[in-house]
C-alpha cells in the first residue's frame, strides 16, 4: 500500500497485516523498507515497531525484529482458554445484547455467506469480526480484553482452521446457531453453540499442527 501515513496509520495498517495473516510468522520487519512503504522517516515506524513488539506480535531475531511464532504446546493452551471464554462471553451477549447487536450479527452472518474470496486473510478477517460482533453484544468490557489479547495469540499458528475444506460452511452453520441463539435470549444455547464451534476449531488445529509435525519429521530424514 502506497501513500503517506502517521504513525497511527503505519502502527494500524502492520497490526492488520499480522492478524490476518498477510505477514506471516517469521516475516522480517525493517525500519528502512517499511520507510519507503509508508513514504515516511524511520521514526514513525521505529514507534509502530515498538508498539507492535509490546502487544507480542513481533520478537527480537538475529537481524532484527519479526513477526512473532508460537510454540504448538502455547497454540493449544490459547485454544483451552478461548473456548472458556468463548462460552461466557456468547452466554453474555444473550443476556445483554439490544437489537443494534442482533442486527449487526445477523448483518455479518450474511456478508459471510456471500463472500467469495476463501483465501486464508480473508476468511481471518471476516471470522475476527464477527467475532468481535458477539463480544460487543455481551457489554461485557473485561471479556472483550482478554478474548482480544488470545486472538492476538493465535495468529502466529500456520495458516487458518478456516481453510480447511468444508470448515468455513460448517463454521457458517454455527454461526447461524449462535445468531439464533442469542437473538432468542436463549443463554444455554449460545454457551453451548460457542463452546462445540471453538472445540471443533481446537480439534482442526491439533490435526494441523500434527501434519505440520510429520512433515518437518519426513523432510528431516530425507534431508
């Protein structure tokens, strides 16, 4: 992306990149290139690197600083928490959420079944919000903390569960459940829906990162 930007801007623009996977893990960030990006000085985006070191998205390598990887054991770890947080905050959103919430979910619910591009930024981007979405119905402003500063765990994890044949329509499916049910008021139900859809979600990264596994094991013996 071309054009000048403020420090804000370049500090939003990279932390949007992380999340949705465009700069994956292990990408290297320097000060001199994102410069020329942003058509800025470095000291801009020395603060946006700073700020982004900071929120643990990115860590100190030999040749500066990249953006940050997880181990499987801390992947997983962030999977347990969020799914105990997942249950309390959709229980929440359908006890508190207004009618402003419910016409947003269902607005997003929607785009998401149109939406044509499957890519794995994609499929991040629009998952992360309507997650957001539910958080906000729950007026639940410690919860929405916690549950930002998981997500941000798990975007080091090698590429999306979404991307997983057939698992972006059956995360739809639970979605729709999930609108329902907090439409309806119906708490048990939302905290049921959330906890099998993140609990299918934990269970797809395990198989991932089991593949990765035997990968990395078939290509070090022929190597």
């Amino acid at each position: 992306m071309s054009g000048r930007h403020d420090r804000e801007s370049i500090f939003a623009l990279l932390h949007a990149e992380i999340l949705d996977g465009t700069l994956a893990p292990g990408t290297p960030l320097r000060e001199v290139a994102l410069a020329e990006r942003f058509e800025v000085s470095r000291t801009p985006v020395r603060d946006a690197l700073s700020r982004l070191e900071q929120a643990g998205l990115l860590t100190r390598a030999q040749r500066g600083l990249e953006v940050q990887s997880v181990d499987p054991q801390t992947i997983m770890q962030v999977y347990d928490a969020r799914i105990l947080l997942e249950e309390q905050v959709a229980g929440d959103a359908a006890l508190q959420r207004t009618v402003s919430d419910v016409l947003r979910i269902e607005a997003l619910l929607e785009r998401d079944r149109a939406l044509t591009a499957r890519d794995d930024a994609a499929l991040i981007r629009a998952n992360l919000e309507f997650h957001h979405a539910v958080w906000t119905a729950s007026h639940n402003p410690v919860l929405q903390d916690l549950l930002a500063q998981l997500s941000r765990h798990l975007v080091h994890a090698p590429h999306s569960t979404l991307t997983v044949e057939g698992r972006w329509e059956q995360a739809l499916e639970e979605h729709a459940r999930l609108v329902a049910a907090i439409s309806a008021r119906d708490v048990d139900a939302a905290r049921a829906t959330a906890r099998a859809h993140f609990e299918t979600a934990r269970a797809i990264r395990l198989d991932l990162l089991r593949a990765s596994a035997r990968e990395e094991t078939t290509a070090s013996a022929a190597g």
